[in-house]
C-alpha cells in the first residue's frame, strides 16, 4: 500500500499509436520511496475507443529495507478508454533480474 505518482510522455504516430516514456514514484505506508523509469508502447484505439498499453523498465530505492529492489524490473500492460479517458493497468515487479 501507499501513494503511487507517474508521469507518462506520449510521442503520437500517425498511424495511430503512441510511444511513450514512463517515470514513476511510489511511497510506501511506511514513507520509502521507489522511483522506476521505463518505456512502452500505446496501440491505436479500436472502433470502440481502447487502446491496449504495455510498458516496462528498471526501479531504484534509497531504503535499506527495500534496497533487494535495486534494479529490478517492472512490466505493465492495460487499456486506455480514449472516448472516457480512462486507464487501467496491472504492473508486475521482478525482482529476479537483480544481481
């Protein structure tokens, strides 16, 4: 649990689609921080206006308790609502890359 704040820049192509890169930050319920930065990619919306996003990059943290973290990868995929402009995406953290 926490606080999760992200910033995403979207570079528009002209089919349609999007590239885009992610930086994001999340506060722990205990006050820690965890940044990560990545890319992805926004495909152009259907005819009824989602469009799917997949994304994925490497997270840091100052926290000693975190510190297993460091380098770890994090994957992202979900939807873009374009006519109600929404998002919703599940992310997954691995850990297992860190060496």
């Amino acid at each position: 649990m926490g606080v999760h704040w992200d910033t995403v820049e979207a570079t528009m192509l002209a089919d349609g689609s999007a590239t885009l890169t992610i930086r994001y930050l999340h506060m722990t319920n205990k006050g820690e921080s965890i940044t990560g930065i990545g890319t992805g990619t926004q495909m152009a919306a259907n005819q009824r206006g989602i469009a799917r996003v997949t994304g994925e990059g490497t997270m840091w943290t100052s926290s000693p308790r975190l510190s297993h973290l460091n380098g770890g990868r994090w994957k992202v995929e979900g939807e873009v609502n374009t006519i109600k402009e929404t998002v919703e995406v599940r992310g997954d953290f691995d850990i297992s890359t860190v060496s």
